[in-house]
C-alpha cells in the first residue's frame, strides 16, 4: 500500500501495572470520496512494532512517501493494519 508517513510516536512503559512497548506511524490516509461529502486525507495511526522502530526515524525527513507492507488483523468485530516494513520512495 502506498502512503505518505507524517509523523511517528513511541511508547515504552506501564499504564495501570499493563505493560505497553509499541511504535506508531501516522499516515496521510485518503478519506472516501464516493459519497460526495469528503476530499483530501486524514492521517491515521498504523501499529509499527515495537518503540525500537522509532529510532529508524531519528534523522528522517517528513513527510516520508513509501510503499507499506502491512497485514490486516481483526479481534471478530474491528479490523485494522499493522505495518511490517516500508520502502521510501524516492522523490526525483
């Protein structure tokens, strides 16, 4: 899937004695068209492993386009994408 990374957060520590590590991407996501009521992009938060994925990013400039690989997963009532990996798209 192609998309364009704006931003990346991490977080690695404990929220009410549950323990969290995770990186996030934040992608410029387009909105749907079709029903005539919405144009552009949103960003959107996709699941990127753990927060030693964030420090890939320490030196990047953003926005970033690239190819995502990513999965789709579901708990049986929401689905959402993890990302796997990407490829910077060069610009030229």
């Amino acid at each position: 899937m192609q998309g364009q990374i704006v931003g990346v957060k991490k977080f690695s520590g404990q929220i009410e004695g549950k323990a969290f590590d995770y990186c996030r991407l934040i992608v410029a996501t387009p909105l749907d068209s079709t029903q005539g009521n919405a144009l552009g992009s949103s960003a959107t938060e996709y699941d990127f492993g753990t927060s030693a994925n964030f420090e890939q990013f320490k030196t990047a400039q953003f926005p970033i386009d690239a190819n995502l690989n990513v999965e789709i997963v579901t708990t049986g009532k929401t689905q959402k994408l993890k990302v796997h990996g990407f490829q910077a798209i060069k610009k030229g």
